[in-house]
C-alpha cells in the first residue's frame, strides 16, 4: 500500500481544475466569453428578420458575421449546379458596407484551394498570404484578402462556403467555428424562401397564362355563338316555320343549349378578367327590384320557384351588369342545389348600401363544403352543375364593386346568401 503525500494531493487537484477548465473552453469558449458568444449567435439569427426578402437577410447576416469576426469582408460562395464551380453570390460585406457587385472570378472543384477544402469538410480553415497565381489568388486579391478563413455552410443539395477575409479577432476560428450551425441554418432558410418564392413567382406566371388564354378562347367563342343564336332564332320566325312541329322543338333545344352555351363563355370571360383584374365597373342609376325581376324571369324555371320582395329608394347608383350577374348566380344555385323549394330574393335600397337576399328553404349546406364555398369548384362528374364558377363570379363581381357577399342557414333549414354593395347615390 503507498501513502500519498500532502503535495502530490495538491498537483493532482490544480491537474483536474486545468482539464475542467480545457473542457469549459472547448464547449464554451470561455467563461470570459458566454455573454459575447450568445449575443454573436443572436446576431446571427437575428438576420432572419431584417427584411422581406433573402438578399436583406443574407446582407444582415454577412454584416453580423464581419461584425461578430471584427472582420472586413465577409462573401457567400455558391456552387454553381452546372459546372460546380465555386462563385461568389451577392450581397458582399467588404469594406465594412453591403455591396452587390462582386468579382467574377469563379473556383473550379478540381481545385486544391482553401474554399473547395472547406467545401469537402466542416471545419474552420485558415491560409495566411500572399498567393502567387491561380484564380484563387485573383480573387483574393480583388477581395483585398491576406489572411482569408473558409467553413462549409448550407446543405448538401445546395452548398455553399464562408469565406472571411482577414479577421480581426484573435479567437477568430473558434469563434466562427461556435457560429456555423447558427449560419449555416441562416443560409438554409434563406435558401428555401428564395425557392419558395421563385415557385410563387411561376405560379402566378401560369395562372395569368392560364387566365390569359381563358380570356382570349372565351372571346372567340362569343362571336360564332352569336351568329348560331341569332340563326336558330331566325328560324323561328313565322316565314321560315317547319311544317313538322318536330323541327319546331328541334330548333328551340338547340338554341336552349347555345344560349345555356353562351352563359358559359361569358362566365369564363368573367372569371378570367377578376382574376387579371382588369374587369372594369361601370357605375349607374339603377333600379334594383326591377333588376332582381329581371334576373328571375331570365332564369328558365325560376319564376316558378321566387318571391322578389323589396323596399326603399328604387334607384341605386352601382354597376346594373354586375350585380344582374350575381342574382343570376345566385338564383341558379338554388335551382341546382335546392329544387323543389321556396325562395325568395328581398331588396332594400338605403341611402348608403344597397343589400339583397337571396333564401332558400333547401336541404342547406354541408358543413364540409362552407370553408371552400366561395372557391372554384369543379363540379361532381356526371353532374349538370355548371363550371363550379357562380359562388366564387358572385364573390369577386362583389368585391369589384367593393361590396360582401357572405353566407347564412336560413332559418328552419336552408341557405341564405346576403349581398351588400355601396350605394354610390349623391
């Protein structure tokens, strides 16, 4: 057994205090140092929220970066996906401000140079100049770079390099070694807000495409249908009457069919215009209950089905067109979805608002369908229901007309749709 004098206890106790203090180091810098590094990571992240779009992000984080480092030039290099060439993607921090032009030197993957070393690994690397040739060595002398640290940052779909060049912080790769999960999330994020917007930018493309080649298909088709309708009612005439009363109901099928046709067309013109925005509102004294009659009797079926129903000034001032559209859509909807029942259209004209009611005593709506109800629906297959475009024509035909359609469960069962619009009177 060996005994162990009182100095040997002392070393090894001053031994564990330095490993406990190496390790305290290793995993947190410094006891010294925990304050700055969490305002440096907070700095970091905090460049999330300094704009709208990622190149007001990457610039803060590129500045909290060159502040973080007390360096003077901080770039992001990017591979490029066709020839994986490294290239520095803008915003650049150098000199101490933002600036959008960088250099167009660009770094081949074959290379042995300090960003395509970095690229292949995850830790902080440093290379102390000056660089004789190569493009490496143009571009850190169009940088301005002496000593220049080089960490791999982003994903492995897209990969990306921090370069910083000649930091001022003595703990410079420790501290950027402490931050590059922070930036390397930093720049993930602001890579996939950059995709997400470049697919919001090709949808909205595809949709004005769409709605362009809707609108110029629907303004075609309107002049052939014409000409058919004007023919079909031309034969109705008494002079070119059929004597078999076969070709009478014949005739008077097809033009049901153009004229249900050409309601279609016009919808689908509609429809393409709200969504250009470009439908124009033509305001003019109007009188509502006259037009709500109107509605119903141009509506096959309805006058067997409504009740008009109205009260106050008869003239309004607001777009006649636009709102005969919207009763049509609306006295439509409840003959497909509410045959059979009791409905009536109610319309108040008041100094300031105009509001109508369209009621049904129907089987109602599904609660499923409410959340979508104003939305463009196709219609079950197999189904005559229309383009699926009444419900959401109406809502933007009111809106065009800074109005609210919105939606209710007629008492005792039922739907009830209620339009309000200004009344533009002096």
């Amino acid at each position: 057994m060996f005994l162990r004098t009182s100095a040997e206890e002392e070393k090894d106790r001053r031994h564990g205090a330095r490993d406990y203090q190496m390790t305290l180091f290793d995993h947190a810098e410094s006891p010294r140092l925990r304050p700055e590094g969490a305002a440096r990571r907070y700095a970091v992240l905090a460049s999330l929220a300094a704009g709208r779009d990622g190149r007001a992000m990457l610039a803060a984080l590129m500045t909290a970066v060159g502040s973080a480092l007390a360096a003077p030039t901080v770039g992001l290099l990017r591979a490029n996906p066709e020839s994986g060439r490294l290239e520095i993607a803008p915003p650049l921090f150098g000199s101490g401000r933002i600036e959008d032009v960088v250099p167009a030197v660009s770094l081949a993957p074959g290379d042995d140079t300090l960003p395509q070393r970095a690229l292949r690994g995850r830790s902080v690397l440093v290379e102390r100049g000056p660089r004789t040739a190569g493009d490496w060595a143009h571009l850190c002398s169009d940088l301005g770079i002496g000593t220049a640290m080089a960490v791999s940052v982003g994903t492995s779909a897209v990969p990306g390099v921090l370069l910083v060049g000649d930091p001022g912080d003595p703990q410079a790769a420790a501290t950027l070694g402490a931050l590059r999960t922070d930036v390397s999330t930093a720049v993930t994020i602001v890579d996939r807000l950059r995709e997400a917007d470049r697919r919001s930018e090709r949808a909205a493309e595809a949709a004005s495409l769409s709605a362009d080649l809707v609108a110029i298909v629907s303004h075609e088709l309107r002049t052939p249908l014409t000409s058919i309708i004007g023919a079909l009612q031309t034969l109705q005439r008494p002079e070119f009457a059929h004597d078999d009363p076969a070709a009478a109901d014949l005739v008077q099928a097809a033009l049901n069919q153009t004229d249900r046709l050409k309601v279609l067309v016009d919808d689908l013109l509609v429809a393409s215009r709200l969504d250009r925005h470009v439908l124009p509102v033509r305001m003019r004294p109007v009188d509502v209950a006259r037009l709500a009659h109107e509605a119903v009797a141009g509506v096959p079926g309805a006058a067997e089905v409504f009740v008009v129903l109205s009260r106050g000034d008869a003239a309004a001032v607001l777009d006649g067109d636009h709102l005969g559209r919207i009763l049509r859509n609306l006295i439509e909807n409840v003959l497909r979805h509410a045959p059979g029942s009791h409905a009536q259209i109610r319309a108040e004209t008041r100094p300031d608002v105009v509001e109508i009611v369209v009621s049904d005593t129907g089987p109602g709506i599904d609660e499923s369908v409410l959340p979508r109800l104003f939305e463009r629906s196709a219609p079950p297959a197999g189904t005559d229901g229309g383009l699926g475009l009444g419900l959401a024509i109406a809502r933007g035909l009111a809106e065009a007309m800074e109005g609210t359609i919105d939606h209710a469960e007629t008492p005792g069962g039922g739907a009830t749709f209620r339009v309000e619009l200004p009344n533009r009177a002096p």
